[in-house]
C-alpha cells in the first residue's frame, strides 16, 4: 500500500507532494527526510560537477568516505592557491595545469605565468588531434 501525503512548507509557501510506504510517521517527518535526501542528491551533483568524481572506486564506506576527504581536500587546496595568486582561470583549468605539470620543478607563479592553457578543442579545433598533426 502506498500514502499520498501533502506538506505545506511555510518557508517556501508551496506545497509539496510525496508517495510513500510510511504509512506510521507524520507527513512533516516525511517531508524531513525527502529534504534531506534532496540534499544528498545536491551533494552528489556537487561532487560530481566540482571534484569530477564519477564513480567510486571502493565499494565500503570507508573507501567511500576517503575518496570523497581526498578529492575535497584536493579542490580546497586549489581553492586557496586559486585565490592567494589571483589566478583568473577556472578551478578546472587550474587542475589541469597541474595535473600535467605533477613532475615539473616549476615554481607555481612561474608554471601560470607561462602556460596558455588550452582545451583540447581549441588547440586541435573541434575533431580533436589528426593522426599526422605533428
């Protein structure tokens, strides 16, 4: 059996609609927890779009749990160089910079003074790299 439950969201002056098989808690309990799963679908969408986590490489919540520590550490990290250099470049383009340039002994100013970052698209246009272009 399922519930049709209604909630009016004072905050949002709307009303909102579910489908549910908790037929025992109150409708403000289910409009709690469908809040706070839409908040972990943010969450995941963030994730996905800022730290380019697409899948998980563990499958235990520890594995989990550490792969998502590491990849906002990562993007924290890049945040502040971000900002203590002034860098007007995407927080994307910045990863890229550094993840090619990983073995370089380059200072950081010295690395983005001289790179002209480029996507692929426009430095081979818009079918990528030839065979022959060399």
């Amino acid at each position: 059996p399922l519930r049709l439950v209604r909630y009016w969201d004072e905050e949002q002056k709307r009303e909102f609609v579910f489908l549910t098989n908790a037929m025992h808690i109150s409708s403000h309990l289910v409009a709690e927890l469908y809040k706070n799963r839409w908040q972990i679908e943010l969450f995941f969408k963030w994730l996905k779009q800022h730290l380019k986590i697409k899948k998980f490489w563990g499958t235990t919540e520890n594995a989990v749990r550490i792969q998502i520590y590491t990849a906002i550490c990562a993007y924290c990290l890049v945040a502040i160089v971000q900002h203590d250099m002034k860098l007007d470049r995407s927080t994307y383009e910045i990863l890229q910079i550094l993840s090619i340039s990983l073995t370089d002994k380059t200072h950081l100013r010295d690395l983005f003074d001289k790179t002209k970052f480029q996507n692929d698209k426009e430095r081979f246009g818009p079918n990528g790299p030839g065979l022959f272009d060399y």
